[in-house]
C-alpha cells in the first residue's frame, strides 16, 4: 500500500464529555478552511483581516475619544465652577462694598445715599442671581456627572449652599428693612439719621453681618481651590489628548499585527499544501519512489492536484512495473537474438582453413542488439565475403542481419555468381519479410567474390580498402555500386560491380561505420584516415596483428 509522505490538513477530533466526541472548534475552522477554494481563502484571509483591522482601530478611537470626553466634560465643569464661584465672590463683596457706602453716606451725605442704596438693591439682584446659577450648576452637576468619582472640590458647594445662601437672604432683608426707615428727603432729622446710622452699625458688626463675611472668606477659599481644579481639568485634557493618540496607535498596531498575523496564517494554509506536494512530486522524481503519495485532504484546487499527482504516481508505478516486466521479456528476447547473431558469425578456424588467404574478422559485442553483418563463405575454392550494415539497433535489426546472412549463403550456396541476380534476388526476399514486420529497416550490403587474384565487388557500402604490398592505400568507393537493401522491391537498375586486382602481398580491409565513427575520451572520432594510416604502417604484419593494432 502507498504510504503518504506527509500528514496534512488531517481532520483531528477532540473527546467530549461522556463517551461521544466531537469535532472541536479548531477542527471545525480546519474542517470549514478546507472546504474552501484558494480564491475564497484568500478572499476570506482579507476580509477577516481588514475587519480585525478597522474593529480594533475603531475601538480605539472610540476609547481614545471616550477618555478625551470625559477629561474635556471635567476641564468645562472645573472651569464652569470657577467662574461661577468668582462671580458669586465679586457681587458679595460689591453688595458689601455699597452697605458700607450708605451706612456712613446716611449721615455725611444724604443726598448721596439714595444713588448707592440703588446700586446696592441692584447688587443684591445680582447676587440672588449668582446664587440661583450656582444651585442649577449644582444640580445639573449632580445629574450629569453622577457617576463621575472625581469631581473635584464641587462636591463642597452643595453644602456652602445649605451653610450661607440663607445667611446672605437674611442679611440683605434686614439691610433692606432698615433701610425702609429712613425716606430719601430733606425731611429726616439729624437725629432720625443718627439713629439709623447707629443701627447699621450695630448691625455691621451684628451676628449676622459677621456670617455674612464668612460667606466672602469661604468663596475665596472655593474660588481658588476651583481654579486649581480648572487647572488640573485642563492638565488631564492634555494627558487624556496623549492618552488617545497611545490608544489610537497601539489599537491600530495590534490590528495590524494580528492581521497579518492571520494573512501570515492564511499564506501557510495555502503554500503548506502546494509544497506538501512539490516534494512528494520532488522525491518521486529523484528517488523514483513511487510509494509516496501527498496526503492533502482538502476540497480545493491544491486537494485537486494532490489527488490527482497521487493518481499519476500509482499509475506510473504501474506502468512502470508493466515496463519493467516488458524490459525483462524483451531483453530475453534480445538476448536470445544477440546469441544467435554470434552463433552464425564465421570461426576462426573456418578462416584458418581458407587456404592462400591471411583473414581475420572482429565484431565487438554491444549491450543492444546491433544490425551490423559480416560473412566469409567458401564453396569449392570460390570464397564469397559479405559485409552489412543495418539501420538502427533492437530485435528488428538483429532479425534482419540473420536473415540477410541467411539469404546471402542460400544463394552461395546456388552458386549464384552474377552480382545483378544475387543482389536483386537478396533484395526481394528481404522486402518483402520487412514489409511483413511492418518496419522501415533497410541495410547497406556490399558482396565480394574473390578467385585468382581477382575480387569482384557489388553493392553499396562503405569504402572498401585495397593496401598494396609496400603498404600503399587505395580506397574504393561503392556509392555507385547499388542502393540499400529492402528500401524497395526493384534494384537491379541500380547494381553495379567493380574488379581489383590482387597481387602478392596486397590485400583488402572491409569495416562498418562503428570503426570510423567509434570515440575517444575527448570525443574525437577515428576517421577513416587514421584507419588507413594505421593499416599501412602495419602492413607487414599478420593480419591478426593489424586487426589488434586497430582495435587497441
């Protein structure tokens, strides 16, 4: 069974109370998260990023805003009560100011004393006024900022209003009764005046007048402790203003870091699985294990791939067994076809036996069936020496070098000797066998006939040698000699033979393309050249000698 490279995106469940158990809200997202598409994961990645995002610096703004509220609604009521307080100070203190007026006018200038009890009536008016406002700040206070804790020194005015407005109502009653004695005219005795004058002063120093000062003492005391709430209200707006800003800044950077945070955990979500499956396809490429499987459980278009690599994976594996076994059959076959290729190639003592002739042939064995042919025949004297060259390598080229073989010894054998009529007969039966196989092979066939110092050859191959006996090359070209065999049924048009002259010493060198075209380590080929130099130098030699000074 394949096993999976890696676990991924696997379902995992969570126990519940009692024996059941149930998916967990972690499995649930993952469960929900692998459902999606890449576009809807990407799409939803933002959209719960940038809603984290506007939420947290909303909220912070929205607290930042709610504390600069609340240290903007403290400066204004500090700032309220001050002024009010002061208000309250100053009309006292001018209603104080024109009761001592009248009381000494009432005797050194009557006339005068009318004007100031006027401006001290209006004072008074004022003053009730001052009082009234500060009853409603007081209670409109008390509403607003009834959950307020700090609200500073205005909490002691509800009390100075219970300790000293009714002092100042009784006080300026008095004043205003006494007063009433007395009638703004040329009329009033001095001695009438005298008496009222003495009673302002008795009153002035009074009970009552003194509570009435009290009344000054203690609005100062609250005017400046209210101007010290006024100035601390108005250092707490500027650190609520400091406070907001750091409220508005770390709620906007703690959003963003938790949205990228989450667009951080979207990009995993996403690229976890594609390089889950990079490397399964990585491995099975490398190692050419074809067990691994991607194990991707998700609904998207990366569990798409995933399935689908894993299904080109065990098929593959299949195929490659399949391959495998065909590999093992055909090279069966080839190697049966490679046994028979060297089972009918000459031996060296059918060469030894050929009398008046030094022959010594070489075919390197190859991994892959080749299609190259050589051949020696003697019948009663007359020897026939074939050499070929099939296209390509594999079973089909290997079967026609056989039947090539074959065909050219069934006709050695008729002692057919006309060069046309051998040739044109051999071309026929292979024809028409490749045309049975359905294959394109064709080959290159050269036919020597040698008796009497003569070697007559037919067919188109590579470059026959002739080296003299003093070493001199003479290279015979059979391009003109016919045309590859099985390319088509009809060929006799195209056969030609040529004669060489033989003498003592001389002799021939036949090869197929493998010798010219063979490499050395630095990728130079052999070249026909250098085969013809070599072979000239050692001449001399048996011609087993010149075939090992080839080859090494």
């Amino acid at each position: 069974m394949p096993k999976p490279f890696q676990a991924s995106n696997s379902n995992s469940l969570a126990a519940a109370s009692g024996a059941a158990a149930s998916p967990n809200l972690a499995a649930r997202l993952k469960q929900w998260q692998g459902r999606l598409k890449i576009n809807q994961k990407i799409g939803w990645g933002y959209r719960i990023a940038l809603g984290i995002a506007t939420i947290g610096i909303t909220a912070g703004i929205i607290i930042g805003e709610h504390y600069q509220q609340r240290a903007w609604e403290r400066k204004e009521h500090a700032h309220r009560q001050s002024e009010l307080l002061h208000r309250l100070h100053t009309e006292i203190l001018q209603a104080r100011k024109h009761q001592q007026q009248f009381t000494l006018l009432a005797i050194t200038q009557p006339t005068s004393l009318e004007t100031e009890y006027s401006q001290f009536i209006q004072r008074v008016a004022t003053t009730k006024q001052a009082w009234a406002e500060i009853r409603y700040f007081v209670v409109q206070a008390n509403t607003i900022h009834s959950a307020h804790t700090d609200m500073g020194h205005a909490q002691k005015i509800p009390q100075f209003l219970l300790d000293y407005e009714k002092i100042s109502v009784d006080h300026f009653r008095n004043v205003t009764m006494l007063m009433a004695q007395i009638e703004p005219s040329q009329s009033n005795s001095p001695v009438q005046m005298a008496a009222v004058q003495q009673q302002l002063l008795d009153f002035a120093h009074g009970p009552l007048a003194i509570e009435f000062d009290q009344i000054s003492n203690q609005l100062a005391h609250l005017a400046a402790t209210a101007q010290q709430d006024d100035e601390i209200a108005e250092a707490a707006l500027v650190q609520a203003e400091a406070i907001r800003l750091w409220i508005v800044a770390g709620s906007m950077m703690l959003s963003i870091a938790i949205a990228t945070l989450l667009a951080f955990l979207t990009s995993i979500a996403i690229a976890h699985p594609i390089q889950i499956v990079t490397a399964v396809a990585r491995h099975v490429t490398l190692e050419e294990n074809f067990d691994l499987q991607a194990a991707i459980a998700t609904d998207d278009e990366i569990g798409s791939l995933a399935d689908s690599l894993n299904r080109l994976i065990r098929r593959v594996k299949q195929l490659n067994e399949q391959l495998k076994a065909e590999n093992i059959r055909i090279k069966a076959e080839l190697d049966v076809a490679r046994a028979m290729q060297q089972m009918i190639l000459p031996k060296p003592n059918e060469l030894n036996t050929i009398e008046d002739l030094d022959i010594a042939a070489y075919m390197a064995p190859a991994d892959e069936v080749g299609g190259d042919y050589y051949d020696v025949l003697d019948y009663d004297g007359a020897i026939t020496l074939g050499i070929g060259d099939v296209t390509g390598h594999g079973l089909e080229s290997g079967i026609l070098m056989i039947m090539a073989q074959t065909a050219v010894r069934t006709l050695q054998e008729m002692r057919e000797m006309d060069p046309v009529r051998f040739l044109d007969t051999l071309n026929r039966t292979l024809y028409k066998n490749v045309q049975r196989m359905n294959t394109d092979k064709s080959l290159t066939l050269s036919i020597l006939n040698y008796a009497n110092n003569t070697i007559s050859i037919s067919g188109q191959h590579e470059e026959m040698i002739v080296v003299r006996s003093d070493g001199q090359v003479e290279r015979i070209d059979t391009i003109d000699l016919g045309i590859p065999i099985a390319l088509d049924d009809e060929i006799s048009t195209f056969i030609d033979s040529k004669l060489v002259q033989l003498n003592s010493g001389d002799g021939i060198v036949l090869y197929t393309d493998g010798i010219p075209e063979a490499p050395n380590l630095q990728k130079e080929r052999y070249g026909i050249e250098r085969l013809c130099e070599v072979v000239s130098k050692n001449w001399q030699y048996s011609a087993e000698k010149i075939k090992r000074a080839i080859i090494d």
